[in-house]
C-alpha cells in the first residue's frame, strides 16, 4: 500500500514538472465593469483585441515586447446609437512594471487630435501544478473620430474598470 501511494505522489509531481502554465492567449475580449452600477455607454461597450501572433502573459524576456493588434470596438454614441469601429494594425508594447506584465498602447486613432491609452495588466491563478491567466484588468481612455469630429468613446475611472478575458 505504502509503495503505490509513494508511486501516485511521484507520478504526480512528475507530471506536475512537465505541466505547462496556461498563459499564451490570441486575443482579448474587453468590457466595461464596476462596483457602482453602470452607465449605458458603459454597458454597451465591447472591445476585442486580436493579436498578430500569440501572446505569453508572462513576459520573462524582460524586454519591452513589440505586438501588433487589431480591435473590433462596440460603442454608444452621444445620440444614441450603437456604433461599431474597427482599428487595424494598432501597436502595443508588453513589459514588466509595477503591476506585473503590463501590456500598454498610447496612440492616436483614425486621425484623432487625442491620443488613446490602454494600460492592462494580469491576474494569474496558481493552481497545484500550473498557473493559469484568469483576466486582464486596468484603465482604458479611447478617442477617436465619429461622422469627422474627435469623440471620447470611454473613459474608465474612479469606479469602473476594463476586464479583459483572454481568448485562447
């Protein structure tokens, strides 16, 4: 009895030294949420990020990392309107700051006068025998250009905050 436990508990860690992290993801699929209750531009809002190429969450280079993205946006505009915007070949950077492996973009989209800032960083969850990313989360502010006038799409806040959900 003694032998097949100790056979079990070796299998295990074996398999636990071979077990890969879940941290490489394709893309990101973005919204709004707060603790307070949500306003309807807040609530309509969707984002979703494709990447050029697959992403590791963890970023042991150490190097600021170059990625190349594409955003399908889903926003309500001042009247109203649900409106969707599509961002081609937008460029970000991943490094490791503060907050972990943070992936960041500051640009200006569709001509805006304003530049866009994105600023997300992950949440891992560790379990027995790998680590797991379970979401995104940070700050968003997006400008850009509706029917040729500059346009602040969202803003998040004091109370709301952008998740994001890796796609794999």
């Amino acid at each position: 009895m003694k032998k097949q436990l100790l056979a079990v508990f070796l299998l295990m860690f074996s398999l636990a030294a071979f077990a890969a992290d879940e941290t490489t993801f394709s893309a990101l699929d973005c919204k709004i949420e707060s603790s307070d209750r949500l306003a309807d531009h807040e609530k309509a809002f969707k984002m979703y990020i494709r990447f050029k190429n697959k992403i590791n969450a963890k970023n042991d280079k150490g190097l600021a990392g170059r990625l190349n993205s594409d955003l399908s946006i889903k926003f309500l505009d001042k009247s109203g309107e649900v409106r969707n915007l599509e961002v081609k070949d937008l460029g970000a950077t991943q490094e490791t700051s503060s907050f972990g492996y943070e992936i960041h973009s500051g640009a200006r989209i569709q001509n805006s006068n304003y530049s866009s800032n994105l600023s997300i960083h992950p949440k891992f969850k560790r379990t027995f025998f790998k680590q797991r990313l379970e979401e995104y989360t940070g700050s968003l502010e997006l400008n850009t250009v509706v029917d040729g006038n500059d346009d602040l799409i969202i803003k998040t806040g004091m109370a709301t905050i952008l998740t994001c959900k890796p796609v794999l």
